[in-house]
C-alpha cells in the first residue's frame, strides 16, 4: 500500500476524532518545468473528523533544485507550505478531495500544494550568500557559436539606442 494513502476508518466513526500524520517520503515526478524535488517531502498533518468529512491541517516540507535563471548555477532552497484541506465522500472538482471507501489519499493533496509553491522563475538571489551574476555571452555559447553582439544591429531597433538611461 503507498505509504500517502492513509486509513481513516477510526477517524469515521467518531465525530470529532484527529490523528497525527508524520512521513518522510519520495513523491515521483513531483516538479514543474524550472524546478523540482528530489529529496523525500516530510509530511507534519494533523487529521480530523468534521461534519463534512476529514479535515488535514499542517505543513508539508521540501527541498527543490532547480537552474539560477540569472547565473544558470544549480541552486536548491527549503520550501514549507500550510495546508489546510478537506476529504469528503461527494469532492468538489478543484475545492475537496475524496475519501475512497475508508482512505484518504495525501498524494494529490502534496502535488497541488508543493507544485503551486514552486518557484516560476528561480533565481539564486536571496537563496545563497554568493552574488548571482549573468553568464558572460561568451560563456553562455558552445564554442564556434557567434553571440548577439557579433550580429549586425537591426536598423528598426536603432531609435532605442540613442535613449540615454
């Protein structure tokens, strides 16, 4: 059984019942198209019986790696997010999520929260104590390659070359 899919039957037949949830596990393929985490996600809910069905309160925690957009190094940086969730037998599409016979399964529940928090455009500013700095042109291209510099200027450009910043 995956270690997310949590049995709530003890939680279902008493009203006002709540259960600790403490994991550290890897989730497959959890990333967005800049950044990722590779490192098991650790798990810290609180779940509980309400009227409507189980509520999961708490935080989940991650590193992501991803590629400095400005410097093109490899950063990585913690990530905490609150949650604060709830399972129900009849889920609303994108509000709830469903309670499958007596399980609840905390997977969806990680994707959505971690991916939503993951940087768009990560950037190593404020993660390190090293200044980020572009890539140099020349750095940047596989030898034999010319750069933008080394192009002649477009004359319908030619008008901002004269503003003074």
């Amino acid at each position: 059984m995956n270690e997310l899919r949590i049995d709530v039957a003890d939680l279902l037949t008493h009203a006002g019942a709540r259960r600790p949830i403490r994991l550290a596990v890897p989730v497959a393929d959890l990333g967005g198209s800049t950044a990722r985490v590779e490192a098991p996600v650790e798990i810290d809910l609180l779940i509980e019986r309400v009227p409507d069905g189980i509520v999961a309160r708490g935080s989940i925690r991650a590193t992501f790696v991803a590629e400095c957009g400005i410097c093109l190094r490899p950063i990585g940086a913690p990530l905490t997010v609150e949650v604060s969730e709830l399972y129900e037998d009849h889920p609303i599409d994108g509000e709830t999520y469903p309670i499958e016979g007596h399980v609840i399964d905390l997977e969806q529940l990680v994707r959505d929260a971690v991916l939503l928090d993951l940087p768009l455009a990560p950037t190593c500013v404020g993660v390190g104590d090293e200044a980020c700095a572009p890539v140099a042109a020349a750095e940047a291209l596989p030898s034999g390659e010319t750069g933008p510099d080394d192009a002649p200027a477009d004359p319908r450009w030619s008008a901002l070359s004269q503003l003074e910043l």
